[in-house]
C-alpha cells in the first residue's frame, strides 16, 4: 500500500506532544532558574524539545517502510493500513507514554502548588491532565469496543480493516484538541 510520509510523520510526531509539554514543565518546576535562561535561546529550547518526536516519528516510520507492501499499491492509504506491524509498535508505544504521562503530570501539578505558582500556570497543567485523561480513556475505549465486536462476531478480514480505519481516525481527531493547549504553554 502506498505510504503518506509527511501526513504519517505529522501524526506519529504529534502524538508526543502531551509528553513533550510534560518535560518542559517538569523542567519549570524543578529547576525554575534554568528554565528562564533556556527560555532566553527559546529558538534553542524549542528544537531541544522537539528532537525526541521526529526520532520517534522517523523510527517508527522507518520501520513501516521497511514492511511496506510494493506490489499491493493503491492511491489512498490511512495510517492504521499501511503500517502493517509497525502501527501496532506505534499504538503500544503510544500506550506507554500514557503510562508515563499521568505520573509526571501530576508531580508537576504538585511541585506547581509547592512552589505557589499563579492560578493560570496550575489551571493550565490541571487542563491538560484532563484532556489527556479523556483522549487516552476515549481511544481505548473505542479500540476495545470495536475489537471485541469484531471477535464477537467473527468478521472478515475486510470488516476488521474498516474497523481499524475507524479507531485511527477516532484516535487522530482526539489528538488535535491538546494542539491548542500545547501551543499556548509552550
């Protein structure tokens, strides 16, 4: 199947957004007088931040390259289709990072009520422990539902590819909406 790299390594990239904007306020509240002299190079801290996505992004598109189908080739493809194993590496990896997330999140939102930051700084940490609360809870729920109808009702092959399809485009959208909020921290 044909292979969108730019949109594939917008969406695997984006997905560790929410970790991203985690480091960077673990790095404000533990060391809050480095924190302002990195935010003084911001061109420099910025690009320090983002080089763990497009490692991420690029190993994971790497490896489905490396499995990508060249005699089945056709003009669309969605990301949960032509990844083949590799997105099933990235969606357990993405799992992980979940795992990782709520912990450092909330030591965060902690440290920023030990150090009496201002109510904007520790609202905009609790917002986005709440979104990515219901993104992880929405995309598991709606893989669980479907996978487990699909079993239920013993389906095709072709079934399960337009379930597949379904859950990424779930999980994707869901993705979009901590944008705003990572934007406005950063």
């Amino acid at each position: 199947m044909y292979l969108s790299i730019p949109r594939s390594f917008g969406a695997v990239a984006f997905t560790i957004m929410p970790l991203i904007l985690t480091i960077d306020r673990i790095i404000a509240t533990c060391t809050p007088i480095q924190y302002k002299n990195l935010k003084h190079c911001e061109v420099y801290y910025i690009g320090f931040l983002l080089v763990f996505p497009v490692i991420y992004a690029l190993w994971i598109l790497g490896f489905a390259i490396l499995q990508q189908d060249t005699e089945n080739s056709s003009n669309i493809c969605v990301l949960s289709n032509c990844f083949g194993d590799a997105y099933y590496l990235y969606k357990v990896s993405t799992f992980s990072f979940a795992i990782i997330l709520f912990p450092l999140q909330y030591f965060v939102n902690y440290r920023m009520k030990a150090m009496e930051y201002d109510s904007t700084n520790i609202s905009i940490v609790q917002a986005l422990i709440k979104i990515t609360v219901m993104y992880y809870f929405g995309a598991f729920l709606s893989y669980s539902v479907m996978f487990m109808g699909n079993i239920y009702f013993k389906s095709t092959l072709e079934s399960i590819q337009i379930v597949k399809l379904t859950a990424g485009i779930i999980s994707f959208s869901t993705q979009s909406f901590t944008l705003p909020l990572f934007c406005y921290t950063v």
